[in-house]
C-alpha cells in the first residue's frame, strides 16, 4: 500500500481531535509529526488515507486511546533541568518537618524518568522518612513503561554517578543493554493515568508539583484552567515548577517566584 497523505482537512480534524481531549494545541509545523506517528496505525487498520483511520477513532475507543498515546508522548530524561534537582535538595528538603511525609506530583510524567530522578534525591536525602511521588500522564503506554522502570543504558546520561551505582541495576545477558530502577525506588513511586484538563481524582496534597515541558502544548486559556485545577492539591508553602522554557505571567498571579522557574504558594 503506498503511503498515505495527510490532507490539511485531516490534519484539522486530528488537531481539533487532541485539543479537545488533551488540552494540546498542534500548530501547522505539527503536521509531519502527526503523519509519522500515525502512518502505522492507519497502514495497521488498512485505510487508505487518514481520514478513513479518523473514522475508526471516532467508533473504536482503545484505538483512539492508542492515537492519543501516540500523539500525546513527549521526550523527557533523567535529571533534566538539574537546577531543579538542587533546589529541591539544598532548600526544601532539609527545613521539611520530620514526620510528615514529603509528597511530588510530577503531573505529565511521560515514561518515568522524571519521577524516578525525584525519587533518587529523596531517597538519598530523606534515607527513611516517609516521602512518596506520583507521577502521571494522560498516556497509558508511557505510564506502562514508568511502572516497569526499565529503560536504554544510552538514557543514564545525567543521572549522577553515586544514583546509578545506588539505585539503577544494569542489565546482563538478554538485558545486556538497558538498565532498571531499583525495586526499593520503585515501590516508592506510583503512576496514575490523569487528564490534566478534566477534573481531577482525589490526590490529596503536595509539597511539590512539577508541571514541567507540559503547558508549551496548551494555549493561554487552558494554561490558566490547568494551573487553577492543580493549585488546591499543592500546600501552602509548596513549590510549583515548570520548564525554563515556560512561564506563568499572565497564567496565575497567585504563586510567587522564587527562583527561575520555580514558585512558591503563599
């Protein structure tokens, strides 16, 4: 079968399509991007064009799940944006009350490695106190593959040395290759599928939420719906932190910033 065209009727309907399920506004520079990670799919079903495979999304839910999965993931690694780490390490943990379990939300989680990089600097800075992390994401491929915490040797770039040797086991023989979070680690970090612009399950409260190369996909108004939806889960006296690439002025005035691309709840 030769390779289907996207029309620029289709790529309308996909992009109307994930706004309204995800929030995520595709621009027209999106267009090769949503042509190669649904060319299989479409080829899989037997279509012809795209518009055919749009048709099988609207009566068939798994595979509209499949197609938001595919449409939804974005690139992460381990201790992106290090700045964060540090802070969170130097100014938060230490003067966190002893007894109180110290609870993250890494809120767009994609395949983990977010919130096993968070999990790494609790576990090395609280030792055994009581923390937890949740990490989330509206795309259950990626939550599988966060669960599973098994990943490429080519993805430890970043994590400090001492985290590797302490909490990352490498792979041999069929595993030759790829690395595992720590079983210990991973007990302590769940995953749950969250849609971040519909309301929210109960989650209870959070010392810090990382939203973090999330809110570039949403536009002005549903940054501002999201952010709102998520500030009554963060304590008062909590962080909130987004990417360096984002910023939250005209989005909330609320929080305030203490450092760059990190605020605080008054």
């Amino acid at each position: 079968m030769s390779h289907a065209e996207l029309s620029d009727r289709e790529f309308s309907q996909f992009q109307q399509l994930i706004y309204r399920i995800a929030g995520i506004s595709l621009s027209g520079a999106k267009k090769p991007l949503v042509t190669s990670r649904l060319t299989n799919r479409v080829r899989q079903h037997g279509h012809s064009s795209f518009g055919a495979y749009f048709e099988t999304l609207m009566q068939d839910k798994e595979e509209l799940q499949i197609a938001v999965d595919l449409l939804t993931t974005n690139e992460t690694y381990f201790f992106r944006e290090p700045k964060h780490m540090d802070f969170l390490a130097e100014k938060l943990l230490p003067v966190h009350p002893r007894g109180r379990p110290f609870r993250i939300w890494s809120a767009a989680s994609s395949s983990g490695e977010e919130a096993y990089s968070l999990a790494m600097v609790l576990a090395d800075k609280l030792g055994e106190e009581s923390w937890e992390i949740l990490g989330s994401d509206i795309s259950t491929r990626v939550l599988e593959k966060a669960r599973g915490g098994h990943y490429s040797l080519d993805r430890t770039n970043g994590i400090p040395q001492a985290y590797l040797k302490r909490y990352c086991l490498k792979g041999i023989g069929t595993q030759t290759g790829t690395f595992k979070i720590s079983r210990a680690l991973r007990d302590r970090v769940s995953f749950h599928q969250v849609n971040l612009i519909e309301p929210l399950p109960r989650l209870g409260e959070f010392d810090a939420i990382f939203l973090r190369n999330v809110m570039i996909y949403f536009d002005m108004e549903t940054k501002r719906q999201v952010v709102s939806r998520l500030l009554p889960l963060l304590r008062p006296g909590g962080h909130f932190f987004i990417s360096h690439s984002e910023s939250l002025n005209g989005v909330c005035d609320t929080l305030k910033l203490v450092s760059p691309s990190i605020y605080r709840k008054p």
